[in-house]
C-alpha cells in the first residue's frame, strides 16, 4: 500500500495508534517515550517513521493521527516531509494530521522561515503545533496535548470528531480558510 | 524503489499505578485483580468509543456517498453541479452561522435572566435601557406605520393620475378617429361617381343656360326695342354682367 488511508481498517478495542514521521530519529524517539509516559486510559501504541511510504510488509494496524515532525534547523527534514506527505491519502487531512515545528528557540540556527512552515499547515488545513522537542519540560507538555488530541482522533472522546479538529484548533495567528 | 524507511514501533501500556483504576484487557501480561468496577468502567468506556467510532464511519461512508460520477459529463454539467455544490456549501455556511448567533443570543438572554435575578431590578441601569429600548421600538413602530399610510396615499394618487390618464389618451384617441372617418367620409364622397354624374349635369344645365341667356340678350338687343323700360327686359340684358359659368 503506498498510500495511507484513515479508516480503511477497523480500529483495534481501546486502542490509538499516532504515526511520528520526521527525520530526527532521537527527538522522535524521545518523544515517543514522553508520550507513552502519560497517564491514558486508552492503550497507546507510538509508530516511528523517518519517511513515507511505509513498507507494506508489516502488519500495522489503524492509524489515527499522522504528525510531520519538521526541524526548523534543516532544510531537508522540511523537503523529506513534503515528499511524504504525497503518500497519504486527502481524507486523512479532515483532522488525522498535523504538523509539529521543532527548533524555533534558538532563532540563529533556523534556516526554515516560520513562514513557510504555517503556508504549508495553512496549505493542508491541518493544526500546526511548535514545540522544542529537546527540553524536557516543553516535549512533556507536548506529549500530553498530542496525547489528548490522539484520543479524539482514534473516536475514544464522545462528542468529539477528528472533524472538529481543524476549527478547534486554529489559533489566532492562522487566517480562517477562505476560498478564492 | 524508494527509500526503505526504518519503521519502529513502541507500545506500551499506560502506567500501573497503584490507584490507576483504568481496567485492562486479561490478555495482557502482568496479573493484576481487576476489580468488577474496573470491568464495568472499561466496558462503558469501550461501548461510548466503539459508537463514536461507528459514527466517524457513518459520516464518512455518507460522504463518500456523494462522489461525482466516473462517466464523462459535458462542461456545462460540470459547472453546473460545481455551482450547486458551492451554493449548498455557502447555504451551509449561513445556516451555521445563525445557529450560532440563536446559540449565542439564546446563552445572552439567560445570563441577563440569571443577572436580572440577582440584583434589584427597579433601580438598575439595564431597567432603564430596556424601558429605553421599548420607547424608541414604540416609536419605530409607530412611524414605521405612518410612513406606510403616506406611502398608500401616494400610491393610490398616483393609481389615479394614471387612471385620468388612460382616460384622457382613449377620449383622444376617440377624437382622432372620429375626424379621420369624417376625412375619409367627405373624400369618399367627393369621389363618388353620384357626385361626378350630379357634376357633370349641373354643368351641362349651366352651359345650357348660360347659351340660352346669351340667346335671349342677343335677341332683345337685336330686335331693337327699348330695353331700358322695361324691368324684365333690363334684369335680362344686364345679366350679361354676371357670368354663369362663375357662380
């Protein structure tokens, strides 16, 4: 299968699976870890990806959240996103994907403009979050939403769709989607 | 082919803590008593995660539904569903947005309800805008109503105006008709071959007499009397003054 698709296997009982794709296999991994580490009533399972397309040999099961781990340092975790973001289907776009942006602390060593990465999350109608993955306190904190948001993906949160995700979650600075 | 991508995967089960009531499937490794409670609390969990589930499901197989047809449709069509379809969307649109405005008036109203409980309403400042606002609405209504009157009024003015004036444009019309067939009447007469016979014959007759006339005036100053004397000899000369064929 070289394409991802939402919903084309049933969902496994109590479980969510996210799907971390991003070339900085440590801050993923760390990430992986401080996600695991929180309190959830529903079984998390974490799948790490460096790009898409996955290899169809493995028995995976449903995905319901892609997040595109961007480092705004190098250039070619950008250009490795944007390559995969071809293997996934559109629908997984109504709310089963975000972005997160890693490294803006540190503002001299940014070589993607922030620009750029809020035209590509503004491009895909999907939330984009900014974190610093490598301090501690800020990918705890990370976790926990991507956790939260995770749940409401996976349909563990009645009331809530993975379709109210978009217009929940745009902040102030994102315009509102207006069609041309 | 691609780039293999090196995929791990992580589960884990959420934490064992001592209090964590969360009840977990048997399956899973570790014994852990699992409390009848936590059996009926995973359950109920699992049934409001299973409906939710089935709804996403449902919507997206009622969206899926709406797929546009493979079979090759002219660009007209094309257009005319992709107007329907943004139609349908900005009607959506609206509708969202009164529903949330009625949420919102409707989440105002008990608030005021809840405030107006709260405080003496006699003396507040919001008693006095309300009664406020109730005159001018008064006032608005009953202007509103008077410029309705004038506006029937007017309408039934003009209403006659324009009556008097179709009336006045058909008696018109009547007069022109009527001095157009009296026209066409007198040249229809004046054409008719009656009128010409009738023409001709005074003529004759006038020649005729006009001859005899002559006749007679040569007569009476050929027989040499005295014409003078006489009045009727004299009326007969002397109508060698009028010419007939003048009157």
């Amino acid at each position: 299968m070289s394409v991802l698709r939402p919903l084309d296997k049933q969902p496994g009982l109590n479980t969510a699976t996210i799907l971390l794709v991003g070339t900085e296999d440590a801050l993923l991994q760390q990430l992986a870890d401080s996600m695991v580490k929180e309190d959830c009533a529903s079984e998390l399972r974490v799948h790490l990806a460096r790009s898409l397309p996955l290899p169809s040999s493995v028995n995976r099961p449903r995905i319901d959240l892609i997040v595109f781990v961007i480092n705004l340092h190098s250039k070619y975790s950008l250009r490795n996103v944007e390559e995969s973001l071809h293997h996934v289907d559109a629908t997984f776009f109504l709310g089963k994907a975000a972005f997160l942006a890693t490294g803006a602390g540190r503002e001299s060593h940014c070589s993607i403009h922030r620009n750029t990465i809020m035209k590509l999350a503004h491009t895909y109608r999907s939330p984009l979050f900014f974190c610093d993955l490598e301090i501690e306190s800020f990918r705890a904190t990370m976790a926990q939403r991507l956790v939260r948001v995770l749940q409401i993906c996976a349909g563990h949160v009645p009331g809530v769709s993975a379709l109210n995700l978009p217009s929940l979650l745009r902040s102030s600075e994102t315009p509102a989607p207006e069609d041309q | 082919m691609e780039i293999q991508p090196g995929e791990q995967a992580a589960t884990e089960p959420p934490d064992l803590g001592a209090g964590g009531g969360d009840g977990r499937p048997p399956h899973v490794a570790g014994a852990q008593e699992t409390r009848p409670e936590d059996r009926l609390t995973l359950l109920l969990r699992l049934r409001a995660q299973t409906k939710q589930q089935l709804l996403e499901y449902k919507s997206m197989v009622d969206a899926s539904e709406e797929k546009t047809p493979e079979q090759i449709m002219q660009d007209k069509q094309i257009e005319a569903k992709i107007e329907d379809l943004e139609n349908e969307i900005e009607e959506v649109k609206t509708a969202f947005e009164m529903k949330k405005l009625a949420l919102d008036r409707m989440q105002l109203s008990i608030a005021l309800k809840k405030n107006l409980e709260k405080i003496n309403p006699q003396t507040s400042v919001l008693m006095d805008n309300m009664k406020h606002i109730l005159n001018l609405n008064k006032l608005i209504m009953k202007s509103h109503q008077e410029s309705w009157d004038l506006e029937e009024k007017l309408l039934d003015v003009r209403k006659k105006r324009l009556q008097l004036k179709q009336a006045s444009e058909s008696k018109l019309l009547e007069i022109q008709t009527e001095k157009n067939k009296q026209k066409d009447d007198l040249a229809l007469m004046e054409n008719s071959d009656k009128i010409k016979a009738i023409n001709q014959n005074l003529q004759m007759e006038i020649q005729i007499t006009t001859v005899i006339q002559h006749m007679f005036q040569n007569l009476i100053l050929g027989s040499k009397a005295n014409w003078a004397e006489d009045s009727a000899l004299k009326e007969i000369v002397l109508q060698l003054e009028k010419n007939l064929t003048m009157m």
